[in-house]
C-alpha cells in the first residue's frame, strides 16, 4: 500500500474504535505530530501516550494536555568535566588514600582558570571510595568577601554533632576552638576550591595543622606559588589543556556521540581549534551544538570562529559565543542567577518560581502552563552547561543548582554593566551614583544589609533579594526600613519581588499591602511570629512562602491573592475556604485541617493543585481523602493524620486508590484498610507510623511496579520480618528503613530490586540476619546508622566487594515528624555553601 492508502486505512479504523497506542521515546515531533493529527477527529475515548525527554516536544503535539512530568533520572555519579582527566582522578585518589602518611597533607590541584580544576575536585570529592575512606568532609569556595568567622561557620555547618542554633552566637575564637577540636578526633576531607591567596590558609591552619589521624585537604588554586607556599612537602597536581585525542572524546560524550560518527569527521578540526583544548570551552560547545539539529552544526562553528576575539582568551572567546547564542527568553533566566553569591547552591523551586514572579515567560500562549515553560527554560540551560546541578533528590530528579563557578565573575559583571541587577557585598563598597535617574532593577545584599538599603536614591526598584542571615537587630530594623521607604516613595510602585530567604526575623511593615506589584514574597526560614494581615490585598500575588517559620495561621484574606499559585506554609490553619474555585494555585504546602474545620470540603476548590500537603484529624481523615481524589491534576501529596498531641492516627487511603497521577506520596498516620488500596503510578511511596502488622513489601513489589523510592520511616512495620520476593521492585533505585524496631530477619530474594543504588537501614536495633543482600548487584551505596556492630561486620563480610558502607552513629531525626515531631525550626541554616 502507499503511504496514503495505509493513512486512510488507520483513519478509518480510528473512527470505527476505541483504540491505545503508545509512542516510546519521542525525541523529535515530526512523525508524532502527523500521527496525532491523523487521529485527531476520534471522539471515542481514544487515547495516545506518548513518553519523550522533551517538554517541547509535549506541548508541539499535544498544547491543550498538560504533561505528566518525571524528572529524569540522571546517573548522579557522571561527570562530563573528567573525561580526558582520568589520569588525573587516579593520581589524586592515590595521594589522598595513602595509609603510610598520617601526618595532614595538602594536595594542590594547580591550573589556569577554567582548566577543570574544581570539576577534578569535586569528582575525587564524591567518590564512594573517598567517602569511605573520609566519613568527614567539608567543601569551602572561598570568596574574597567572607570574612574568617564566616569561613569558620561554612565549615562547621557541614559537619555533623554541630548545634546550628548555638554557632551564630558564638566568638571567633569559640568557634575556631570547636573546630580544632572536632578536626583533632577525626579524619577528615577538606576543600579549598579557588584560592587566590595564602592568607585564607595562614587563617585555617591553626585549627587543622595537628591533625596526625591522615585527614587530607584539597586545595584548588590559579597559582603555583600559593600551592608552594601552603604545604612544601607535597608536589602539586598540574592540570593543563586537554591533547586533541582527548578533547575530542570529551565532545562526544557531551554531544552523546560517544561512538564515532564519520559524519562529524567534517567539522572536527574546526571544533578542536575553536574549544583550544579546553574542558569547559568544549562542554559549552557541545552545549550550543546539542541545542540545533546536526545539519547546522557547520554553519554554527563557522560562526564562532568568525567571532573570535583575538585580545579575549580562547575561553572568554566560548562564553561569549555560548551567551549570545541563547535565545532571547533564556538570556535574562541566566543572568538572574548572578544574583546569588558565587557557587551559592540554589534551590530549583525558588529559582523557577523567581522567574515566574519577575515576569521573564510573560507573553506565553495560553496552553503552556508558565511553570512548564519555566522548567523548559531550565532544562535547556543546563543541557548547554550554563547551569550545573549542585545535589540530587533520592528519586534522581535535581533539587540544587549553581551557575558554574568560571562563568560568574563574567556574568555578574555583564549583568551589573548593562544595568540588570547590582550586587552589594559586605566588603565593597556600594557605588551607587547620585544621579536621580539611576535605575537598579534588582539588587541583592550578599551578607550585609544596612547601607545599601538605605540608599534613599535607589529608584524604579522591581526585586530585592538578601542573604544575610545573621542574627542582630540591625538586620531587622534595616528591612524593615528599607520596606518602609519603598511604601512612602511612589517610585517603587515596580517592586515585584522580596525575597528574604534566611533573614532572621526580618520587620515588616503592616502596609505591606500597598506594595500592590509584589508578586513574590520568600519569608522561608526566617523565624517569623506573624505576617501582615493584609497580606491577602496583593492582588499581583503568585508565591508566599513562609515555611520553616513560627507563624501558625494565616487570615482569610489570603483567599483573595486570586493570582496565587504557590503557597507554602508550616501546618498553619486557614479558618475559611476561598468562596469560589482557586484554580491559578499550583502548590499548597502544607495546610492543617482541624476536627471539624470548614477547609475539609474548601479542598475542593484547589481544582489544578499539583503538589499537596495537609495535615488532618482523624475525624476529618475520610473527607480529606474523598477531596483528595477529586483533584485530578495531583502529582504529590504529603499526608499526615495525627492528634492535638501530635501522636499518629487513622489515615483512610480507599478513596484514593484509583488517582492516576499521582506520583509521589508520603504518608504519616495509622493504615488499618489494605495498602492495596494505595495509587498504583507511584514513583515514590514514604510511610512512617503506619503500624502495619503484615510484611508490605510483597504486596508493595507486586502493586508498584513503577517506585523508584520507598521510605519506611518509623514504626511504618510493626512486624518481625520482612521479605523481598523474585522480580518484585523493578524499578527501584533508593530504599530506606528507619526504627523497624521490631525487625529480625529480612530477606531479599534472587531478582528482587535489580536496579537498588542506595540502601540506608537506621535503628533497627533487633534486626540479626539479612539474607541476599549480597545479590543486589547494582548496589553502590550502604549507609548503617546507629546498628548493631555484629550486624554491620556480618554485612561487611557478606557484600565483599567495592562498595560504600558505613556505620554513622549520629543523625538527623527532621526527615521523620514521628522522629521529631515539633517541626518547627526558627532558626535558619547557612546560605553559603
């Protein structure tokens, strides 16, 4: 038949039938979209699931179906940078586990700028064989602007048995104490990364010197001479540009053409002799070029080897090419991260929301959901490398992320000079210019907020970002009078972002209402008793985050933010249901909802929330549910059933059982009725208090064949034992059993978990024999955390191979309510990394 005839038989056939067709791996939209609109006029039920890595590719086929969106899991110990290093990664790995040498080494890692270096450290940094080796270990970017205590507090907050509510008090000298102290008990790993001069070294190696228990620090640095000066003994590691050989493997792993392509046998001289060697210029490159189809690769590299400036240096030449050629959408989404201070670790959730409220994805059609073009717009900037993904979540989707450490200095300029934003830092001086007409669109303060938030002459300002988290009065009263002044000025009727993210007890004006642009207000982690309640009056408002703070209500009034789209609250009761439907809120994180509170059947009126989190009596726990179900659109959901005292009850999980997008679960609470009755699309599933009498995991393995994640937190099993059947667990990568307390015997069958990558067992303090474990052979990862020392040296025989395994008797009970359950932590965390 011809291609028509064979168009016009499925046509036929399409309208005649009810029909399921699946398209796997979509990666262009040619032949789908034609497909698509083929069957198109069916108005039988019919459906087309199509899977691709590409949002765009979703919403070109399909623009009135919102995407069923699964981050992909990405191999988190993969690094493009060290392609070409492996030499490099040997030898540092060889002189940090050297047993004959006690003594404290440094081991410099010496190179021009851009060469690779933090990459080299940081893959050596997060090797399994290093952690085993170094249960201790700290990374420091040392930033000229930091003064010592600050270096002080970056190093102790990443170390364990550390009390973060006693260090922001403490002296100098107290905390460089507490830390000479820790360091002389145990071993520990240390980078350096980016020094400039020996003074930062002089300042640590007080505290570090003594340390004869074969502790290591990493020290990364442009000049050979600081290198020299920081520990004599010990030759440093020269990095230095990549042979063509080298480089050229280096593309192909970044373009994904690992095997080679004669095609690209064209283009190849003109790739090395633009990239000159270098790791980064290359995987910029390879960015760029991974963005276009192959047929315009050649006309591509033409141009950036017309665009060469020979007064640039070859990498500056690359990092020019690479930002113009963003398009025009991505350029401010980039910039903005200039924002944040050098290889600061940004939230995912707070920079996508950020460039919501600053209006970047305005003029969208109306079909495309601006969070998924938001995602779309991050996603391609990290496939082109001007983002970097800082940490993972357990389901391998990113939580962290940094503009690369090579191209800040060159950005923040960019961004300053062309007027984007200004960046005031504690140790520089602001220099804003007297001139009536200066414009400073956004300004962040990065560890200091008094004089740069009185600058009275500061006009036409739209976004004000802090991070000055520490805890004196004058960091209060300066926002709260720079706030003050933007409401009395009318000038500032632009100001659409505040972002106060780690501030402690930051003052807000009670006419903050006035400030009627404001589409954004970040007040996480900053301690707060109370908000303005006029809050609900910013009819602009998109993002109200107060999680991790002390308020523990909010007034009804918040119902009237109608633009509202993401809520983020500390179970805080609302009194009263918005009186009509809400259908702009995305995210609602997470509300209480008492015995007998109207908010119950108020649920229904969240139409389109995709994230969820309630915490409800056992009285309302039936309703609850019942609401739940009805929200179509759901993709995660926190529940949580429990008393006035905060003891688990009653959860009701039957109304949910035939919810098809949900995905990611988390339930605390008792389960009476049959988990059988859990959402079978779960990628992710944590109980904790579940009291569960039989073994849940051969219903658990047969039921969800999809889970990536299962986290069995405490007393979620009540039982003795635990079993693991053949081919059950499929798909899982990450498990976790905390305080089974009852737990003897686990058996983990041939087949069983295939693909299991991490397990973590903590404080099942009975559990004797494990059988199997030593069969799951894609495991890398064992964490043992307060356990038997018998049961840890059994296991340790059993497995018998390279793995990480490690018997960490300190830890963090915040994960788990039933561990902790007073969740409120008013005192915020580091913000430097």
């Amino acid at each position: 038949m011809s291609e028509k005839e064979l168009s016009d038989t499925l046509l036929q056939f399409s309208m005649e039938h009810k029909f399921l067709i699946v398209l796997d791996d979509v990666q262009t939209v040619d032949v789908s979209l034609k497909l698509v609109r083929l069957l198109a006029d069916a108005v039988n039920g019919s459906r087309v699931i199509l899977t691709t890595q590409n949002l765009k590719v979703a919403f070109q086929v399909d623009p009135q179906s919102s995407p069923l969106e699964i981050w992909p899991l990405i191999d988190q110990d993969l690094d493009v940078l060290i392609v070409g290093r492996e030499d490099s990664v040997k030898e540092l790995v060889s002189r940090l586990i050297n047993h004959n040498d006690e003594s404290l080494r440094v081991i410099s890692v010496v190179g021009e700028e851009a060469i690779g270096k933090t990459a080299l450290a940081r893959n050596v940094y997060n090797r399994l064989d290093i952690r085993q080796q170094f249960p201790w270990r700290a990374w420091l970017h040392v930033s000229r602007d930091l003064e010592y205590r600050d270096l002080l507090l970056i190093i102790l907050k990443q170390l364990p048995r550390i009390v973060l509510k006693d260090l922001e008090i403490m002296s100098e000298k107290e905390l460089s104490d507490m830390l000479f102290k820790f360091l002389m008990e145990h071993r520990f790993l240390m980078v350096l990364d980016d020094v400039q001069t020996v003074d930062v070294w002089l300042k640590l190696v007080g505290p570090l010197a003594d340390a004869v228990n074969g502790s290591r620090v990493i020290l990364t640095t442009r000049d050979l001479n600081v290198a020299i000066q920081v520990d004599p003994w010990s030759s440093p590691l020269r990095l230095s540009s990549l042979i063509d050989e080298k480089s050229w493997s280096l593309f192909l792993t970044k373009v994904g053409r690992q095997e080679y392509n004669t095609e690209l046998n064209d283009v190849k001289v003109d790739i090395l002799k633009v990239c000159h060697g270098l790791p980064l210029a290359i995987v910029l490159l390879g960015g760029v070029l991974s963005a276009i189809e192959f047929k315009n690769w050649s006309r591509t590299i033409d141009l950036a080897l017309a665009q060469q400036n020979k007064n640039q240096s070859p990498l500056s030449n690359m990092v020019d090419f690479s930002y113009n050629q963003l398009p025009s959408v991505l350029k401010p989404c980039f910039l903005y991260l200039s924002l944040f201070p050098k290889a600061y670790e940004i939230p995912i959730r707070r920079l996508l929301q950020l460039w919501l409220a600053e209006g970047f994805f305005r003029f969208l059609p109306n079909e495309i959901v601006p969070e998924d073009m938001a995602r779309i717009c991050f996603e391609e900037l990290v496939c082109r490398n001007m983002i970097e993904i800082a940490r993972w979540k357990s389901d391998g989707s990113p939580k962290m992320c940094r503009m690369p450490s090579f191209l800040y200095d060159d950005f923040m300029l960019k961004a300053k000079d062309i007027g984007f934003l200004h960046v005031h830092h504690c140790k520089s001086a602001c220099t804003f210019t007297d001139s009536p007409e200066f414009y400073v669109p956004r300004l962040a303060d990065q560890f200091g907020v008094e004089s740069s938030t009185s600058k009275g002459h500061i006009r036409q300002l739209s976004s004000y970002v802090s991070f000055n988290c520490q805890k004196r009065d004058a960091s209060n009263s300066g926002i709260g009078m720079f706030l003050k002044t933007m409401i009395n000025r009318s000038g500032y009727v632009l100001f659409k972002v505040l972002d106060l993210e780690g501030v402690y007890k930051p003052l807000l004006p009670a006419k903050l209402s006035k400030l009627q642009n404001l589409r954004y207000i970040g007040l996480r982690w900053t301690g707060l008793d109370s908000c303005p309640a006029s809050i609900g009056d910013l009819p602009c408002l998109e993002t109200l985050d107060l999680k991790y703070t002390n308020i523990i209500t909010l007034p009804i009034s918040i119902w009237k933010a109608k633009k509202l789209r993401h809520l983020y609250i500390n179970e805080m009761s609302i009194q009263k249901p918005p009186k009509e439907s809400s259908p702009n809120l995305q995210i609602l994180t997470e509300l209480y909802i008492g015995a007998n509170s109207p908010m119950i059947n108020g649920l229904k009126m969240f139409t389109n929330v995709k994230k969820l989190g309630l915490t409800c009596h056992s009285k309302s726990a039936e309703q609850t549910a019942k609401c739940i179900s009805q929200i179509a659109n759901l993709q995660s959901l926190r529940l949580k059933s429990r008393d006035p005292f905060g003891q688990p009850v009653v959860l009701v999980l039957e109304p949910m059982k035939g919810h098809q997008s949900l995905l990611n679960l988390y339930l605390f609470g008792v389960i009476n009725d049959s988990i059988d009755n859990l959402p079978r699309n779960l990628r992710t599933l944590t109980l904790s208090a579940s009291e569960l009498k039989d073994d849940p995991m051969p219903v658990l393995g047969k039921l969800l064949p999809q889970l990536n994640v299962l986290r069995l937190f405490a007393r979620s099993y009540i039982g003795s034992e635990m079993s693991c059947l053949a081919r059950h667990f499929p798909k899982l990568r990450v498990m976790k059993m905390w305080m089974l307390e009852n737990l003897e015997e686990w058996t983990v069958e041939e087949g069983a978990m295939p693909n299991l990558v991490e397990l973590e067992i903590r404080g099942c303090k009975k559990l004797k024999n494990s059988h199997g474990l030593e069969k799951l052979a894609s495991l890398k990862e064992l964490i043992l955390t307060k356990m038997p020392e018998d049961f840890v040296a059994d296991v340790r025989r059993k497995l018998g191979r390279d793995i990480l395994l490690t018997n960490k008797w300190e830890f963090s009970t915040l994960d788990d309510p039933f561990l902790k359950l007073d969740q409120k932590r008013p005192d915020a965390p580091s913000t430097t990394k």
